[in-house]
C-alpha cells in the first residue's frame, strides 16, 4: 500500500479530515507525524534560514521525521480560497522550499490551490492528484466527493458543538459540563483566544496555551467554535474585503468575540509575521474603543514558558479585577 505523509503542522488542523479522506478512498495509507517535540523544533530549525518563520521552520522539522516513513510527501502549494483573498508566500511556495532545504525529501505531492480560477480547475488539480494513485476516474470523483463531505462535517462539529481541532482530530471528547481534569475551579471567566490554528493548538509552539487557561479556571472560545459565515460577516464589518485568505482567523473572530459576552481576548502570533501584525492591531483598535481586555502574545523559538505564564496570570488576574469593579 502507498504510504503518504502529512506534516502535523501549518494547515494539517484545517484540513487533516478532508486530505485523510482523498487518500483512504484511494486506497493510499496516509502516515501522520508525531507531535511537536524538541527533536522536530531542532531538526526544522537546522533546515531553515534565519529569516524563516517558526511555524514554517516547525514544518521541515515534520517533514524530516516523516522521511523513512512514506513514499510522498503531501505538501499543497495554497494560493487562494477565493474572492481575491490570498495566503501568504510561505504556504504558496512551501513545496519549492521544502525541496530545497530537506534532503532526501520524498517525491512531493503538491497541487496547487486557488479557488480564483474556479470549480473545474479544482477538479482538475484533484484528479491530477488522484492519477498517482488511480486511473479510475469515477474513483478520483469519489474521493473528492468524500473529502469535501468530511471537511464540512469537520467544520460543523467544531461550530455547533463549540470544540476545537485537537478535540476532533484525536477523538477527545471532555464530558458534558466538565472541563480538564487539570482544571483547579469550574469556569469562572470566559476568554476568547485568536490566532491561526497552526499557532494555538500546536501545544509545543504554544506552550499549552489552551489548556493552561482552563486549567486556569477559563472558559476558552477560538475561531472554529464560530460559523464561517459569521466570521466572514464580522470580517468585513472590521476590515472591508479582505486581502488574506486566514482573515477571519484574527480579524473576524476578533470582532466577532467582542460583541460577545467574553471577559477578555487574547491574540496570539508567532515574531515577524507582517499580516498578522497589522490584523491583529485592527482588533486592538476595536477591543479599546469597547473598553474590552486584550492581551497579545508574540511567540518564537526563544519565548520562555516561565514568561508567558507570568503574561497569562497577571492579564487574568486584572480581568477579575476589573469584574469585581463592575459588578
């Protein structure tokens, strides 16, 4: 059986399910690397130049422990998901770089997705995808019938039930009620956290960020806990037509959130990253003009843990503050 890898990074918790889906119907087996460790963040990091973001330098780092396990690598080039809004150059050009920085890569898959040209060229790349491992064209169809069934589901679950990727992904599912088993009080605050999936629930790059915050005594809202078509509302209300495909993660969630019951929104971003720094301002500007609590984390490879927890406590400590004062 063909053995594909997928990179537990970067776009892998928007659309494992659906990818997952294509090749199993294919007959493909699909082969997932291991969570973020110290081993994956040294070795992506050998790889990449200075000037290389952490997520993408976290990316080589999946892709090299995925090496002596698969016979392609899957590695879509994104562009676009339509209405002119594009990703940013490094998920346009990750296969090329991938190339060229990873020895001994396996063969890549890596079709590229732009929505701006339409529903045949779609398919079209989708079969060319499938004919490395079918000439039944019928098959292909299927498989992507199956895939986009799978992602919508995934969507859905995430928006109706209020869970988060890692919860769907790995079949986790807290009971009713109850939170971490870590947690020390039931939810006290509710606190909305915004940022790119690839950043929040990649608990090596975040440090665990959502789970200490229940474990904290939060209830945690994120961006999949909210429909697409309320994010893409709040969207344009913030910011007009947007420019980046992942807007809605920052900008849309963030003035979605702020018009909700939540105590306090914290943003998070990895260093250097030009979009995000400009979205995430946009949200700042509003969560002042609401007199709403925002605190922004910018993490890299060197971020302390001790740090970010020191951040956390003192932003939390300061809303219940500021809830007593109110109340």
């Amino acid at each position: 059986m063909v053995k594909v890898g997928v990179p537990r990074a970067l776009l892998y918790y928007q659309y494992f399910p659906a990818w997952k889906a294509f090749f199993q119907t294919l007959g493909a087996e699909v082969m997932v690397s291991s969570p973020t460790n110290k081993a994956i963040m040294a070795a992506g990091n050998s790889q990449a130049v200075a000037e290389t973001c952490l997520p993408v330098k976290l990316f080589f780092g999946h892709v090299i422990s995925l090496i002596d396990k698969c016979d392609y690598m899957f590695i879509p080039a994104m562009r676009s998901l339509g209405n002119k809004a594009y990703y940013c150059s490094k998920f346009i050009g990750l296969p090329d770089m991938t190339r060229a920085l990873v020895r001994k890569c396996p063969p890549i898959l890596d079709p590229e997705i732009d929505l701006n040209k339409g529903r045949r060229s779609l398919d079209r790349t989708a079969y060319d995808l499938g004919h490395h491992f079918s000439e039944d064209r019928n098959k292909i169809k299927e498989a992507v019938r199956q895939a986009e069934e799978v992602h919508l589901a995934y969507r859905r679950e995430m928006s109706d039930q209020g869970t988060a990727p890692p919860q769907v992904l790995d079949g986790a599912r807290p009971e009713e009620g109850k939170w971490d088993s870590g947690a020390v009080a039931p939810p006290v605050l509710s606190i909305a956290v915004i940022g790119h999936q690839y950043v929040l629930y990649d608990e090596y790059m975040s440090h665990r960020l959502i789970s200490r915050l229940r474990a904290m005594g939060v209830r945690v809202f994120t961006p999949e806990m909210v429909s697409q078509d309320a994010l893409d509302t709040a969207t344009l209300k913030l910011g007009g037509a947007p420019h980046w495909s992942f807007e809605a993660d920052i900008v849309g969630a963030g003035e979605h959130y702020l018009h909700t019951e939540v105590d306090g929104i914290i943003s998070v971003a990895v260093f250097g990253c030009g979009p995000d720094s400009m979205m995430i301002d946009m949200v700042r500007h509003r969560a002042r003009e609401l007199r709403t609590p925002f605190l922004h984390l910018s993490l890299d490879e060197h971020t302390s843990e001790g740090g970010l927890v020191t951040r956390l406590e003192a932003f939390l400590d300061m809303v219940r503050r500021r809830r007593k004062v109110c109340a």
